[in-house]
C-alpha cells in the first residue's frame, strides 16, 4: 500500500520513580494486554533524557535521538536509534500534549512527511499540540533497511497482461518472482542482522517509549494508511495509554495479505468507475461518452502499450503497466487530480507523455521514499506479506480479474512480493479490539482505492471505542487532503475538546 497511495520528547513523568511511574503492557494470548511494570532491563530507555535541538537545515524544527533496544525480547543485545522531529505548539492556548503523526507507507519517513505538511494544521491543533514524528525502526533517519537494491518496489518495464497469453502470462510471472527473490536475498545479505526487529509490533513498543518521554500520561496520535495500522497495534498493546487518537485511511488488521490485496484491486476498480463516472459527463473527455466506453479505452490503450510502448525522447518509454501507475496514482489523490489524469490520457493518444510522467514522476517519488523498508516492515505482518508461488499467483488471476477487470492483472503479481523473504511473518492478521481505550476516531472514505472503505467499517467494528466518520468522496484518507470542512473541521472538535462525531455522521 504504497504511499498512497503510501507520514519527540520532552521529559519523563514528573515527580515520581520512573520505576513506579512508568507502565508498559505485555500481550496475553488472546492479543489483549495486562499491565506491569517496565522490566528493570527496559528502564534505561524509558528514562533516557531526549535532548532538543534546532534542526540544521530546517530551524524551525526541533531535532532529537531516541534509543531503542534492537530486540524487546533480548533488551541488552544492542541498541537502535531513531530520529524524532518536533514542531512546537504555538502556545496560543491551551496545551494538551504531543500529537504524533505517521503518513503511512509502510516504509515512509513520518520526518519528512510533517517538515512539509506541518503548515497544513488548523491554527487550533497548533496550539494544542506539539507536532511530532519519529522514523520508525528500520525507515528513513532511523537506521533504515539498506539493501542496496537501488530499485522501486515493482519491477518497471514489464508490461505484459497476464491474459496475454499462456506463455506470456508464465514469463511475466517467472519474472516478478524472480524480481522479489533478488530483493529478498540482497537485503537478507546486506540487511540480515536488522530484518527481524522493523515489524509493526516492535515500533508499537517503541511508540509508548516515546510517550513517556514526551511526558505524556497518553497517546495522543494522528495515524493515515499503514499508519492505522500502527496506531491499531499499538492500541491493542497498551489500551489504557491511548489518548485522542484518528486513524484516517483505515486497514484492516483481520485481512491477511491474499484478501488485502484483492481487495485494493477491487477499491482501485470503485474508484476507475467514479472518475469514469466524472469523465463522461465533461464535454471535453478524452476517452468517451459512457462509463464502459471508456473503460474499454484504458484497456485498449493498456494493449497498445503492452505491443508498443510509447517512446518520447532519448530515454523516455511508456508501457502499458506505467499508464496504470500514473492512473493508480491519480485515483489515490482524489478528484484534485482528476484534470491532469484527463490530460495525461489527452497526451498518450496524440503521442505526448508529458502529463503522464506528471503522473509517473508522483508514484516514482513515492516509491524511492520507501525503498526496501517496504518489504522490510510490510512482511513481517500477515495483511501486508502475501506469500504466494507463482502457480498460486496464476490460480489467482480469474478472482483478481473479477474483482477488477481494469487492475486485477497489475495487482495480483504483488501476491509474490514477501514469499522468498528470509524472515517469516511475526503479527499475524486478527481483529484489534482494544479493550478499554479512550474513544478512538476512525475516518474512511467512500471511494478510497488505496485503503477500500469496507475496512475502516470493519476497524471502527472491531475497537471496542471505534467510531466511524465518514467521507463520501474520493481519493485515499481525508482529514487535511481533499478540502473538505465538514472532515476537518469535525476531526478538529475531536482533537482539541474531546468531542467525538454522531454516530453515523457523513460528511461530503
């Protein structure tokens, strides 16, 4: 779920022993949690000191270090280091603590996510909070996975359809299988001693460590995409520690990877229908009148590509997989994107590809900014490590293809991408149910391709104080994206008085 489609510390309890004071939870076999005290082993980094700095190339930041044992389980085989970025509250009115935003990914720097999005705040949750984000283990600033693969996280020019053909359909197969095991043996051979300890339930824990040297009694947390399912986890590990939190773009925890992916093709076909919807209505649409009309016309031009891809300049081709990206890219950025999708297809069918890698350039950054902390972080979870061979991967396609006859064949070959990677999965897909949390606020969004909207009802079900906010509108999360006031201002009230939306309540 890339980028989509695919974003601390002050001081430790006041007044009292840390080692009374501090509290972590451990999880008992039905995945709840059951408090005790912080292990002697584990206090160092509860009461480690975080010093602030102003941040060298952007000053208006605070930077700082954070250490981390590599291993919760073995406390003393060595240490991690994650950066942390703070931007202080305004002081304009009451302060309630910290917020920590996570953009998603998995695998994308929440530091440079917030350096860029911090201004895009309400001047209330401004004042109420200091806005912070730390890399996770394993990402970005934080002792990233490093597999010197120095590749996106699909291989680029294979274009195929796999209903090419039987031949065709076996080559291009083969090849993204053989793609995914080169990842997987250069970062088991370059990255090996780190692949164990990036997974979601090691940054949940690393995440209450942060807490308390934020000095908050409580979580305070703004999570999008990948970044639901962080908060998600770390509201089933520690409960009682979760204070106002949103989980905007919501995944499902229950879904393990085969039925995750199965249904983003599924969100991504929801999506194509709507700004096909959208398109037809305009005089000026490139590709036709009519609904199916035009989906006939992105696969006709997918074929084209696939025989011929399109060559613009010296170094410039374009196959029939990129013209999906740029599509895929533009369905996750919502209707704000939608012109520039029209005349990137307007360009493809006179020759010009100059709005397209517009497009391409968005989903190529996106993916350069996860690297191998994608599959790093993503297979270590069952709802993000499909592990498919490539004879399953071909036994899939008819489903795939039902549940999205535009994107199915680009989006089932990623069942193969964690099955040759050296470490197995270590949180297994299951509902999160978070007994006794504080009112969390769950967002979704009608046509949400990236993140389908079905699992953020699913999400809000499944925590015992989920409620559910919903957008009906396009694109992938909501809150501070599209526009809209009825979100923003609602998730505002939520953040900065506590109050939560109406049951049911949607907003346009």
């Amino acid at each position: 779920m890339l980028g989509v489609c695919g974003l601390l510390l002050t001081a430790l309890y006041a007044g009292s022993p840390a080692a009374t004071r501090v509290v972590t939870r451990s999880a008992g076999a039905d995945g709840a949690a059951t408090d005790a005290a912080v292990p002697p082993e584990l206090l160092r980094y509860y009461q480690q000191e975080l010093r602030w700095e102003p941040c060298p190339d952007t000053p208006s930041f605070q930077c700082g270090t954070m250490k981390v044992p590599l291993d919760y389980a073995h406390p003393n085989a060595g240490d991690l280091l994650l950066k942390a970025l703070r931007k202080k509250a305004t002081g304009n009115g009451a302060r309630i603590g910290s917020l920590l935003v996570n953009p998603g990914g998995p695998g994308a720097s929440a530091i440079d996510s917030l350096v860029t999005t911090a201004g895009n705040f309400p001047s209330s949750v401004r004042a109420s909070y200091d806005l912070v984000a730390v890399d996770p283990r394993g990402v970005g600033h934080s002792t990233p996975v490093d597999c010197k693969t120095d590749t996106p996280t699909t291989p680029m020019g294979s274009g195929r359809r796999l209903s090419a053909g039987q031949a065709e359909t076996d080559a291009t197969v083969q090849a993204y299988d053989a793609y995914f095991r080169q990842v997987a043996d250069a970062c088991a051979q370059h990255a090996g001693w780190l692949l164990s300890h990036v997974g979601t339930l090691d940054t949940a824990r690393d995440t209450d460590v942060l807490r308390a040297l934020l000095g908050d009694d409580r979580l305070h947390y703004l999570g999008y995409s990948y970044g639901t399912y962080l908060g998600a986890t770390y509201a089933g590990l520690f409960p009682d520690r979760v204070g106002r939190m949103v989980l905007d773009g919501a995944v499902d925890p229950a879904l393990d990877g085969y039925r995750q992916f199965l249904q983003t093709a599924a969100g991504f076909q929801v999506a194509w229908k709507s700004f096909a919807a959208d398109c037809a209505a305009r005089t000026d649409c490139p590709l036709g009148r009519f609904v199916d009309e035009i989906s006939r016309r992105l696969d006709t031009l997918r074929r084209a590509l696939d025989r011929t891809p399109l060559k613009q300049g010296k170094d410039i081709t374009v196959s029939g997989d990129d013209l999906l990206s740029a599509v895929t890219t533009a369905l996750s950025a919502g209707t704000a994107a939608w012109e520039q999708l029209r005349a990137a297809f307007r360009g493809v069918l006179t020759g010009d590809t100059t709005a397209l890698q517009r497009l391409l350039g968005a989903a190529e950054d996106t993916s350069a900014s996860v690297g191998d902390a994608f599959y790093a972080v993503g297979c270590l979870s069952d709802p993000f490590a499909p592990r498919l061979n490539p004879a399953q991967t071909r036994a899939a396609q008819p489903q795939f293809l039902r549940a999205s006859p535009e994107f199915g064949e680009l989006m089932v070959k990623d069942l193969m991408q964690c099955t040759h990677w050296p470490v197995r999965p270590t949180q297994p897909a299951r509902p999160i149910t978070a007994p006794g949390a504080a009112p969390i606020l769950v967002v979704g969004t009608t046509r949400d391709p990236a993140t389908p909207y079905p699992w953020a009802q699913a999400l809000a079900r499944q925590l015992s104080s989920g409620r559910l906010l919903t957008y009906d509108g396009d694109g992938h999360a909501a809150y501070l994206i599209h526009g809209s006031t009825c979100i923003d201002t609602t998730v505002d009230r939520y953040l900065t008085q506590g109050q939560l939306p109406p049951v049911g309540k949607v907003c346009t």
